[in-house]
C-alpha cells in the first residue's frame, strides 16, 4: 500500500487566495512525522513545515499551515495569501523510525499560481 | 540550516561510461546518508541509504553493482553510476542526516541532473 498518497496532480489558484494541498498516510507506527516540500523547477528541495504524530496542535510556519486530522490520517498544506513564487511541485513526505527514518514521498501536487 | 552540496549540478555522459557524483555535508558530520532518484514528473525514490564506514543498504530493485555508493567521511558520500545507459538518465538527488536528532536533521542536497546519451 502506498506510503503516501496525494490526489492531486495539478491544482490552479489565484494569486492572493488560499489553497489547500491534500495528504493522506497509512502508518500503523504511533510514532511518524509528516513534511511537507516545495521542489520548484530548480529541483531542489525546500523544507516547508513539520507536524509529528504526537503533535496536539496543528504546525504553522507562516503562510502555511498543516491541517492534522490524525484519525482520518490526513495531513493536508494550506498556502494563505498566495504568491507567484508559489508555484511549484509540492510533496509531502512521511517518517517512521521502525523503518530507519527514511523518507517516504507522495506523488506530489503542481501546483500554479495565476496573476 | 543546514547545507548539503552535490556535485556536479548536471552532467552529460555517453552511453557506457560511469559517472560520479559527490554529496557534502557543509557544516555538520553525516552519519547517514540518502540518495534518491527522480524522473521527470515522478516523486523521489529511495535507491540507498549509506551510514559511514559501513556498505550501503539498496532498495529493492536497485541494482548494487551499477550504482556504487561510498560513504568513506562523515561529511561526503558518492554515487557512481557505472556503465550509464540513456534510462540511468535522471535527477539524483542526496539527503543528510545529522546523529543530534530532531526534526530537522535530514538535509537535502540541490540535486544533479544526468543525462546519458
């Protein structure tokens, strides 16, 4: 079963607005963190925001925010007030220590910033 | 934060010759370290995960004897894709992880982009 799972291969949104990224896990760990990263046509890998399973509010890092809805294993990105610079691939990935902490990625979400 | 480089950026090979590319840890020792593979489009896959002075632990489905992994330093580690072939070419991409813990303790490199042609 895929580690990680995001639905969306493309999304659009307006310059200013807000836009949510979804992320959905599958861990039988009680411990993992989730990230989410930003990988623009450079290709290099930017870190966004971090939320840990054991986390009892959801991660803020200022315009993004993670919406941590352990039960239904979701850990969906919320970009407010967003920019050109935006636009890029965004991934979210999971760790587990039971498995070496190594990454697991999702498929990842393009997401396009129009003016 | 933390700063991982590789080395070359890009390179363009041709078919049958090996490449080498270098991952450094700038300011911190890495105990261990990831390589990743990605195609264009695709989400990074794990290829290995290398810990310093020991061999590397490939994925399933990575060949071991054509992409060599050294880990000789706690501050470099390289993957040498031998005999490259035009499917090798990819976006390599290596992440470091420090022993302090946290949450912030894996790096990512920028990536090196190889074609083979």
């Amino acid at each position: 079963a895929q580690k990680i799972t995001q639905t969306q291969p493309g999304m659009f949104v307006q310059e200013k607005e807000a836009v949510t990224l979804d992320c959905t896990y599958d861990t039988s760990d009680p411990s993992y963190g989730l990230f989410w990263y930003k990988q623009p046509s450079s290709g290099e890998m930017i870190f966004l925001i971090y939320q840990g399973s054991y986390d009892q509010q959801n991660a803020t890092e200022g315009r993004y925010s993670l919406n941590f809805q352990k039960a239904r294993k979701s850990a969906n990105l919320v970009i407010s007030a967003s920019q050109l610079g935006d636009s890029a691939m965004y991934f979210c990935a999971m760790r587990e220590p039971n498995t070496g902490n190594q990454f697991y990625f999702g498929t990842g979400t393009s997401l396009t910033v129009i003016p | 934060g933390a700063v991982v480089s590789q080395h070359p950026s890009w390179v363009i090979c041709k078919s049958g010759t090996s490449v080498k590319i270098e991952c450094r840890s700038l300011d911190f020792q890495a105990t261990t370290m990831f390589w990743y593979r990605q195609f264009p489009k695709q989400s990074l896959m794990l290829m290995a995960t290398s810990n310093e002075g020991s061999k590397a632990t490939y994925e399933q489905g990575v060949e071991k004897d054509k992409f060599l992994i050294n880990h000789a330093s706690l501050t470099l580690s390289t993957l040498t894709v031998t005999s490259a072939h035009p499917e090798d070419s990819s976006f390599y991409i290596c992440s470091a992880r420090t022993p302090a813990g946290g949450v912030y303790e894996q790096y990512f490199g920028p990536g090196t982009r190889l074609t083979v042609t």
